[in-house]
C-alpha cells in the first residue's frame, strides 16, 4: 500500500501569509458561547499556497464523547502544475486528556501513524498551553515533525512523492523540538476569520519561540485562539513555512432563517460553506448543511427564484477560471435540483475573478474570493 502524507499547510515552496488585523471588532463568534466552540460538525479550513497553486484542506469534528475527539483532515494536494491533485483523506482520535494537557503539537502526519498519538494535540495547542500563556507569558511545548503529526487541517504533499521536486528534503527538515514559546505582545491581538459566513475579529496571543539546539531547532511562530475550551491554532509558520486557517464552520441553530432573511433583505448572500475538489466542479460531502439550508429556504419560499454564481480567485488562465466558475455554479443547481428544487427556479452563471470581494494578493484573500453567492431574481 502506497502510503499517503498530509502536512498541515506545508509546501516545498511557500509564500508568507499575511497576517490581518483589520476587521472590526466583533467579540464572540456568531452564533456562539465561546468563540468557536469545538463540537460534531465543526469544519475548520486551512489555506495553503503551494507552487501547484492555492488549494484548501478541511478538518471536520466528526464524533467527540467524555474520552475522545475523532477528525477527519481532508485536502486535493496538487503535485505538479497542471496536474491531477492526490485525494487524501486521514482519520485521527485525540484523547480528552491530551486537550487538556498535552504538551506536543503534531504539525505533521502520515496514513501510517496510529490512529491515537497519546500526548499531543490535533487543530489546537492544549488548555495547559494556553493557562500558561495566560499566567506567565510563556509556555513549554514540543513540536513533532518527524514522520507523524499534525497542525490541524491543510498541508501539502505526500511521502509517495518524497523523491520528487525536493520534497525529500522538505522531509528530512522535520523533526522534533521542544522548548519556550513567549508572548510577543503582552495581551491578545485580533485576527480575522471566516466564521459561518461572516468575518469575525477573534482574540488571539501572538507567540514565538525557538525551539530545540543546533541542528535539531526550529523557529516558530503561533497565533492561538483565546478560548481554553478550544484554542484552535488559526496561523503557524515553523522553519519559514506558513499556513492560515481562513474558514470555521460550525453548526447553528435556524441557519437556514438567517440565508433566507439575508437573500430577503438584500436579495444577496454568500455561502463559503460551499467546497468542491481542488481545481474541480465536484462538490465535497461538506457542502451538504449548505445545500439543505438552501432547500429549506425555497421551500417557504415558493415564488423566489435564485441565481447562483461561480466565482474563483485570479490565480491561473483568465479563461479556465471562468469556465471553473461556470461548472462549479451548475454543479451547485444540480445538487439543489436533486434535493428537490424545480430547475426552474434556479438560473446560473459563472464570472471568474472578475468580482472579487477581497485582495487577491493574500493567501486569506483568495480562498475567500473562491465562493459561492446566492442571488434573488
């Protein structure tokens, strides 16, 4: 069996991810008691800028009980420009006890490893982590890198493909070390994310640390959420190498009353919970709260009808984006038709990067860019 490898927003070549601060303050996550609550069904997604091109990774909360979290991390890893990407897809159980003390982040994984990693954590640094920033500014921790691991949800290549385009290399630079993460700034500082359709403004402490001597050491930076019950790692960069989480879903209760007062209000709304395969009109298993929502929605709504639009970021040929942005949107009406919604009453149209709502020259910007919009005719 060939053996398959997800690193968590790793890349052999990777551009910095710009880090922002610039959305307004809006405490607690919509929808929340906590800012993002760690419960079945929370999907987190980490962008990645690879140089096959931008692509996302998803880590969905697939079971939890009184001893165990179990995940799925699921990305379309592109290994060539042009080229087909690899399916991965990778289960893995966190005991209750690592999330609450575990000292070891795993930034990185392969298919091979056990299913449990007895002390470590998975998307987040530990309560103990946090308790300690909190307390003292500063905090023991080991990042694991070694053939096993994990940062949470996106990553980029495949142990298979080790003796290609230098990712043998990138390997061999992973390894374990540990030592003193401190706060850069003294209390926390925001970050701006998707949740649930809207940017919120989370709290977040900045932290660095070196970590490790000589040749074995590693320089790491980390943006850790503010919330004890589920301090997500929302950005890292270890050895240079950055990854950023840009959307969180979780679910809601009347999901579905908020589209519909959106598309009644402003006859407009975005669904970012929308998610196809890499560079692909297929949609991913993931959609489907957002299809139902819709469905709902024109079920009391029986003389709307809607458009749905495809749009992409600018990264690539003009052209191929807008013939993407086209079939994603068909795509998305033949899912709804299945589930029961006159065609009808559905119209299409793809538009590329034409209208982006973001700057593309962020990796943050561009996976928002690639959307989904709903409009009423």
């Amino acid at each position: 069996m060939r053996m398959t490898t997800l690193t968590l927003a790793r890349a052999a070549a990777m551009c910095a991810v710009a880090f922002s601060s610039s959305a307004p303050a809006q405490g607690k996550a919509p929808g929340s008691a906590t800012p993002i609550p760690l419960v079945v069904g929370l999907t987190v997604t980490t962008s990645v800028r690879a140089v096959e091109g931008d692509y996302d990774a998803l880590a969905n909360v697939t079971g939890m009980d009184a001893r165990n979290v179990s995940l799925t991390i699921a990305a379309d890893a592109p290994q060539s420009p042009g080229g087909p990407p690899q399916e991965v897809s990778i289960s893995r159980t966190v005991q209750m006890v690592d999330l609450k003390e575990g000292r070891t982040m795993k930034y990185f994984f392969t298919s091979a490893d056990p299913d449990v990693i007895a002390g470590s954590t998975a998307i987040e640094v530990s309560a103990a982590v946090l308790e300690d920033l909190r307390k003292t500014g500063t905090s023991q921790i080991t990042l694991d890198g070694r053939a096993g691991g994990l940062f949470g949800a996106v990553g980029d290549l495949l142990a298979s493909a080790g003796k290609a385009s230098g990712v043998g290399r990138l390997l061999d630079s992973r390894m374990q070390a540990s030592g003193t993460i401190t706060l850069v700034e003294k209390t926390t500082v925001r970050f701006a994310v998707l949740v649930n359709g809207k940017i919120a403004s989370l709290p977040v402490y900045h932290v660095r640390g070196h970590l490790g001597d000589g040749d074995n050491s590693e320089d790491a930076e980390l943006f850790i959420l503010d919330d004890v019950a589920n301090p997500l790692v929302l950005r890292e960069a270890i050895n240079g190498e950055t990854s950023e989480v840009t959307k969180i879903e979780f679910p809601e209760a009347n999901a579905s009353n908020v589209l519909e007062k959106e598309l009644a209000k402003d006859r407009r709304t975005v669904l970012y919970g929308i998610y196809f395969d890499f560079n692909s009109a297929t949609l991913k298993p993931q959609s489907e709260p957002v299809l139902r929502e819709i469905v709902a929605v024109m079920k009391r709504e029986p003389a709307w009808t809607l458009k749905v639009e495809g749009h992409t970021d600018n990264v690539g040929d003009n052209a191929k984006n807008l013939d993407l942005s086209t079939r994603r949107a068909a795509a998305v009406k033949a899912a709804l038709v299945e589930r029961g919604v006159p065609a009808s009453r559905l119209d299409t149209g793809g538009y590329g990067s034409q209208v982006p709502r973001e700057t593309n020259t962020t990796l943050a910007g561009r996976a928002r860019n690639r959307r989904v919009e709903l409009s009423r005719e």
